[in-house]
C-alpha cells in the first residue's frame, strides 16, 4: 500500500527567540496546540506564542521524522538561514525589487561605466548636465552626445565606456543621468534571480546588499 504523503515538517519561532522543529498532518493546528500550552515540553509558558515561520509539505511519517532529525542537527544558523530563504522566497517580485532598492548604495566602483552599452539620456538631463560643468548647452551636446535614432546617448570614447568616467571616477556624478541613478535596481534585473548574479559578479553596491 502506498504511503500517505501528508505530514509536513515545520519551524516556529517562539517568544524567547528560539526555533522550534516539529512534524505535524495538520501544521495550523499543531501550532494552535503549542500555544495553548498542549504541544511539546519545549513550548513552556516563557516560549510561548510562537509563530510558524517554516512549513516543508509532502512527507510520509517517516520521511518527515528523518527531515526534522535533519532540520534539529544543523545548528541554530542553518536554521536561521533555512527560514530567511523561505521569507525571502514567498517575497514577490514588487516587494523584492523595492527591497532591494531600498538596500542598494552605489560604491561608485565605475564598473557600469566602462562596460559597453548606451547611457540614454533626455534633453532635460542634458541641459542638468550641461549646467553642472558650466558648458553652454550646445557645446555640451556636441562635445558629449550623440543620437541613436531618435534617442539621445553619451559617447564613449574608450571601448565603449562613459565619456564622464575619467581617472576612476564619475567626472559628473551628482548631475549623472537617471539610467545611472537607478541601475542596477531595474525591475527586470533585480527580481530576474540569473540576472542579479550576473550583477553582482560586478556591481560593488549589488554585492553590498544582504537580506
Ligand atoms: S554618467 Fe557617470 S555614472 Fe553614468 S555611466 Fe557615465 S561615468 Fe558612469
Ligand atoms: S557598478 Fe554598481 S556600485 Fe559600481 S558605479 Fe555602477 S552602480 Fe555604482
């Protein structure tokens, strides 16, 4: 006879901070269990409430005892780190990108300035950029931009690289344009999970941010 896959192994979080490993076939009301006091002996009255914060679905009784031996000996930061993937993972994509842009500081490593690719830029930011470095505004274009179609970009004289970065810096950085001001925390690299590795291999700032 096939075995019955409906336990769960679970991890709550009780009052003293502590974490809690257990198997249940109904996890909600096993932890409604804990915190009426008629759940395990660890759960004292000090312990309780405690909230779930980890459910593994999809085990007969004895696969879920094995993942819960498992889960019990991997010591406290393994634990943490099992249940930080998890809150992390039900995060969606709107949440992890404003995360993620609230983290991010730019290192003004200069590592997307020289790599290869466009800077779009609008007349608006020219004219910001123009009046940064004191430049008559046509003079600024001609010196700086170019057209790409009907968009506007700046030139790159070295391998591809930003006209401003010079001497490892931003030669305009508090007047650099918004394709710089946002990258990397674009919505399609920071919620892409490849594409933020690529990021990082490069990106000081990128690399900065822990959640
Ligand atoms: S404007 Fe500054 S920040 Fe933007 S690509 Fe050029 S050098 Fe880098
Ligand atoms: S690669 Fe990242 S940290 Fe470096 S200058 Fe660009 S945005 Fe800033």
């Amino acid at each position: 006879m096939k075995k019955k896959k409906n336990w769960s192994v679970y991890v709550v979080r009780c009052k003293d901070g502590s974490l809690y490993t257990g198997i249940s076939n109904d996890v909600k009301h096993r932890v409604k269990s804990h915190n009426s006091g008629k759940g395990a002996k660890y759960i004292t009255v000090a312990r309780r409430p405690v909230k779930l914060l980890y459910v593994e679905e999809g085990f007969d009784v004895g696969g879920a005892l094995k993942r819960e031996y498992a889960i019990k000996h991997s010591g406290k930061p393994a634990k943490e780190l099992l249940v930080k993937r998890k809150r992390k993972a039900k995060m969606n994509d709107d949440q992890i990108f404003e995360k993620k842009k609230e983290l991010f500081e730019c290192a003004r490593c200069g590592n997307c300035c020289e790599v290869p690719g466009y800077v779009f830029i609008n007349i608006k930011e020219a004219q910001i950029m123009a009046k940064a470095l004191a430049m008559p505004y046509d003079e600024f274009y001609e010196k700086n931009v170019r057209k790409v179609g009907h968009q506007h970009v700046l030139k790159t004289p070295f391998k591809g690289g930003c006209i401003f970065w010079k001497d490892k810096k931003c030669t305009i950085y508090e007047a650099r344009p918004s394709q710089c001001r946002t990258f990397p925390y674009w919505k399609e690299l920071t919620t892409d999970h490849n594409e933020w590795k690529e990021i990082e291999k490069y990106c000081e700032g990128a690399k900065r941010i822990k959640f």
